[in-house]
C-alpha cells in the first residue's frame, strides 16, 4: 500500500472520528440525528473533498476542487432542516442541525489535509454543545417560555411600554414579533418571553391592558 494510500485512509478515520464525537455528544441528548448520522456526514464529506482534489490531480490543475466543496456545504443544509423539529412554541433540533452543517465542514477539512482545523472545530463545537449547554441552563432554569399577543393602536412608544412592563416583572425576552397594519394604522405584538415560575401571568396581562393603545391582549 502506497503512501498516498495510508494518508486518504488516515483523513477518512480522522474525519470519522471527529465527527463520531460530535454525534456521540448529540446521542446523548437523544437527539434523532446521533452517532452514526454524524459520523457519515463528516465521513462522506471527507470523500467528496478527496474526490475533488483527485480530479484537479487528474485534469491537471483545470477542475477547481472548491466547487464540489461549496455544494456539500449547501446540501447539507437540507439534511439538517431534518432534524429540526416544532412543537407548540418549542422548537427542537436547532443545534442538530447546526451540528451537522459543521460536522461536513470538519469532513472537508479533514479531506484535504488540514486535520489542525478539523481537530480544533470539533473541540470548539464540543465545547459549545457540552459546556454551554450547562450555561444555558443555569440561565432558564426556574423558568417557562410563554407567549403574548397584543393587538394595539400603532404608536411610537408602544413597544418600549410593552418592555418596561417585561422589565420590571424580571421577564426576559426571547422573541418580539412586530406585525403593523399602515391603512388601519394597528399594530400586532407577539412577544415570547421566559417567566420565572412565580411570574404572575394575570397581573402582567392587566399591566399590557392599562396601556391606552393596547385593545387586546391574548395568552399562549
């Protein structure tokens, strides 16, 4: 076995590897792309790269090996809409599929020798699933995400209104949604928000109607 032989097997492990950590870490989280996806994306990737710096070998240096590279970054992208998932305001899968558009870029890595980037991606994106996963939690632990609709008059200080109410009953905002009619001159709010678990949900709901442009106001 040649050299060259040992060096496209040893980028294809590596690549395996790296992106098998990634996954294992996805796997533990029961997330419905897990090990094994992780670790064919990052596989394949790693090929399509080897591919395509084979064929510029091949054409001598007239096929640009960048090309094929730009299409599995925006392929990917349709894998990892897969494994995003809603469910009322929840919406799971997010980090999977952002896993998984890194893990193809670690493949390619991998494919054409830069096992340094590879190496430190995955150590990166390890340390952002894992550790701040844990950060994340600690912030919203103690609370529930829940969703307001308000239906208004337009005006100028309506929505900073709407914020210092949030603001002074601890409420953070995760979301605001602005939907503005210009002929009827209205203004549709949906603001998505963590509240504590003592939030008192009525008494914040009263404190949006006392404002004089606020005509209704809905509760998800």
């Amino acid at each position: 076995m040649s050299p060259e032989d040992l060096d496209m097997i040893g980028r294809l492990c590596l690549a395996a590897l790296l992106g098998g950590l990634v996954g294992l870490e996805r796997e533990f989280h029961h997330q419905p792309a897990g090990l094994r996806t992780h670790m064919i994306v990052s596989l394949g990737a790693c090929l399509i790269m080897q591919v395509s710096m084979h064929m510029t070998e091949l054409s001598a240096g007239k096929s640009d090996p960048a090309r094929i590279a730009a299409q599995v970054v925006a392929g990917v992208g349709f894998l990892g809409a897969g494994a995003i998932m809603r469910s009322g305001l929840s919406v799971r899968g997010l980090t999977t599929a952002a896993c998984l558009w890194t893990v193809a870029g670690i493949g390619l890595a991998a494919g054409c020798g830069y096992w340094k980037g590879a190496v430190t991606a995955t150590v990166l994106t390890l340390t952002a699933t894992y550790l701040f996963q844990k950060l994340e939690s600690r912030v919203s632990k103690g609370r529930f995400i829940r969703r307001f609709i308000i239906q208004a008059r337009d005006s100028a200080t309506l929505v900073s209104s709407l914020e210092a109410i949030l603001q002074q009953s601890g409420i953070l905002v995760r979301e605001m949604d602005l939907q503005r009619d210009l002929v009827e001159k209205r203004l549709q709010v949906t603001i998505t928000a963590h509240c504590p678990e003592d939030a008192n949900i009525d008494a914040l709901s009263r404190s949006f109607s006392s404002v004089s442009e606020v005509e209704k106001v809905e509760i998800d």
